[in-house]
C-alpha cells in the first residue's frame, strides 16, 4: 500500500472488515447474542441485580430456599435442534468455578423454564435432562457464597445447539457436558446475577 492515500487506506480496512463479518457466518463461529436477536432473561431477576434468598441454597451455611428462576429465552438460530442451559461461578475460590446448574436436550420448541424446574419435585421439559453439578448431584443448586466474599457472580446461560441431543454418562462431569455443549453451539446469551453474604 506504499503511495495510498489515508482515505483509501481507510476504505479497504471498512471493506475488509465487511467481508469478515459475511464470511464469518460460513466458518462455523458460533454466534453471541451481541451477534443477533437470540436473548436470555429471567422474569425473577434483573441482568446484574441480586439473587433472592429463593434461589440462594440451603446448606453449607446458607438457609435459602433453592428453588431455580424462571427463565425465558427467544431469537434462538432456525437451525436449532435443542437447548442447553448453564449456570457458572466463576468466582468460586476452587480454581475452576462453580457449577450450579446444567440442563441439556431441551426440545427446540421449549422457550421457558417455570420457577423451581430444576428443583427437588420441579417439572422439566418432556427429554430434558439435568447434569452433576459441583455439588455432586443433578439439579439446581443456588448460590452461597462464603460469608465476607464479594459478592459472587452467576452467569446463567441459554445454549442453541445443532443437535436434538447430546449423550454424556448420567454421572458426567459438568466439564464433559460444557464440552459436548461447546462442540454442538449454534448460538449463546446470558446474563449475570450476583449474590454475596
């Protein structure tokens, strides 16, 4: 580009980035939800508001009521096959987070969990199935925090999968299901809910 002038320097960095963005689709990235219309959200919980004592657990020191949140989610690719819902702390003080929640093989026609979905007696979608979490058993379990940390961040994330399922082992790891997620993603959203005692 020696001799070209700043405007037409300027001119192929804009065309060359609108190229990226069209071919970007065609290389199998996977969508965000900063990339489209596909948006996760709970009726219960403000993005970056705080956790209710409905949803903080009930044990380990912490007397909350666990029961998971409503969630809604929509915008999801045409492509979709299934779902598959997470819920990480990253900052757990164990090195690798903390997972509080997997569900996955959600029917692509399912928009919403109901309140307490992934609790003791909750319903799920007819298919759906729950992962081990990191307290050792399927299902939702809620924040807690040790006490005098900061508050804690919960990232609950809604996951378009191109695949009607994915097969992980009944006792599979939450590491193994975010790696059978990761390989079948279409498209991701999430929002952030903090907790702290």
């Amino acid at each position: 580009m020696t001799g070209s002038s700043p405007v037409r320097v300027a001119l192929s960095l804009a065309v060359l980035a609108g190229l990226t963005l069209l071919v970007a689709p065609w290389l199998g990235a996977p969508a965000t939800a900063a990339d489209g219309a596909f948006r996760l959200r709970s009726p219960a919980i403000a993005p970056n508001g705080s956790l209710a004592i409905e949803q903080v657990y009930n044990g380990f020191g912490c007397s909350g009521k666990n029961i998971s949140p409503a969630l809604k989610w929509g915008g999801a690719p045409g492509a979709t096959r299934s779902f598959a819902l997470t819920v990480y702390d990253p900052d757990a003080p164990t090195g690798s987070g903390w997972w509080h929640w997997l569900v996955y093989n959600i029917p692509a026609t399912v928009t919403e969990l109901a309140p307490g979905a992934g609790s003791a007696g909750g319903t799920l979608p007819a298919g759906a199935v729950q992962g081990r979490t990191d307290f050792g058993a399927p299902g939702y379990g809620g924040p807690c925090p040790p006490a005098g940390d900061k508050p804690h961040r919960y990232v609950f994330t809604i996951y378009a999968l191109k695949t009607d399922r994915i097969d992980v082992p009944a006792d599979g790891s939450a590491a193994m299901v975010g790696f059978m997620i990761r390989a079948n993603q279409l498209a991701s959203a999430s929002f952030t809910a903090l907790y702290g005692r």
